[in-house]
C-alpha cells in the first residue's frame, strides 16, 4: 500500500514555466519607472524568494531601495494580473504526471511565493484538467516553502491528510551569485534538479 496520499508541489519553475511574463511584467515596470530592462534569459537568475527580492535584483545596483522596489512592485502587480498567462505554460509532460496522480488517488496541492490572486489563477488557467485541494500562496510577501511544520499546518488547513504523509514536489534553484537553494532530503521532501536556471 502506498504511504504517500497527498502531493504539494511548488509552482514556478517546477510545475509552470513562468520566466517569460515575469519578465516582462518587470521590465513594463522598470521601464516605466524609468530604469532600464533586461532579457529574458537574465531573469532565470532573479527569480526566487518572492517578488520583491526580484525587483532588487532587476534594479541597478545603486538603485535598490525599499522605495524604489514599492514602485516597481505596484506597476508590476497591475500589469502582471492582467499579462500572466500570455505565455506561461506547463512544462513538458507535466499535464500528464498530474493525470496519472489523480488518476491514481493523489491529493494535489501548489505552494507559491506568488501573492494570492496570481496564485489561485494560474492553477485553474493553465492546467484546466487538473484539480487541486488548496493554493497555498505567500503571506506577506513570503512563505517558507520549504519549512515542513509550516507546509504540514498549510496542508491539515486545506484538508489532505493531516500532513504526516505528504510528498513535497521541490526543486533546487541557482542563483545570479552561483548559490543554490536546497531542499532536505527526507521521507517528507523530494528535490528536482529541474529549475529555471538549472
């Protein structure tokens, strides 16, 4: 019998490929705040810890100020909750890794360092057939994802089983300065080496 009833799994860069309109949801603000933008490919290295650590690394060094990053944040947020699915799209073969589980009896749940709106419709927009027990987002402007009291607590919240038997979907993610964050490996936690700048 399979111990494991109940799958939590992050969403950019595991589950979506998100890098395209969060870049350019970030270059429409930095642009407008009169900072200079950057391609595509730069924000692979930006992405990750929330939003707002990735509007510090999109702005010039001498620039990153709590002040500066409000601003961007607030055209970030109008532009990206209405540009966030223009090209934001499962990666190959996860529609039909999510079929299997849910045909097989997983409980599916996504964790995000998303804020909320964007979170709870980027699940039901691009992966329409599949259908998750709870959107665990970000709480003021951050969620410990990989903490599995907290995960455990998010997941009894939402009504999977209990949290003792959850497998969390993780993944490992470099960083502009060559770092990764890592993911415990134990009963609870799986990492992928599969991430926007791996």
């Amino acid at each position: 019998m399979n111990p494991i009833h109940s799958l939590i799994f992050d969403l950019d860069g595991t589950l979506l490929n998100t890098i395209a309109d969060l870049a350019h949801s970030t270059n429409y603000a930095l642009e407008k705040s009169g900072f200079p933008t950057h391609a595509i490919e730069a924000y692979k290295y930006f992405v990750g810890n929330g939003i707002n650590k990735l509007f510090e690394r999109a702005l010039p060094e001498g620039e990153r100020t709590q002040e500066n990053i409000a601003r961007i944040r607030s055209a970030f947020l109008t532009y990206y909750d209405a540009h966030n699915a223009d090209y934001t799209a499962p990666y190959p073969g996860i529609p039909e890794l999510l079929s299997q589980l849910q045909a097989d009896g997983m409980a599916l749940a996504v964790a995000s360092n998303k804020y909320q709106r964007a979170t709870e419709k980027l699940s039901p927009t691009v992966l329409p057939r599949h259908s998750f027990r709870g959107c665990l987002w970000a709480a003021r402007g951050h969620i410990h994802k990989t903490r599995s009291d907290r995960s455990q607590r998010r997941v009894a919240d939402h009504r999977l089983h209990g949290g003792g038997d959850a497998l969390r979907g993780r993944f490992r993610c470099r960083h502009a300065n060559g770092g990764q964050r890592r993911t415990r490996f134990d009963r609870r936690h799986v990492g992928l080496s599969s991430a926007y700048g791996a």
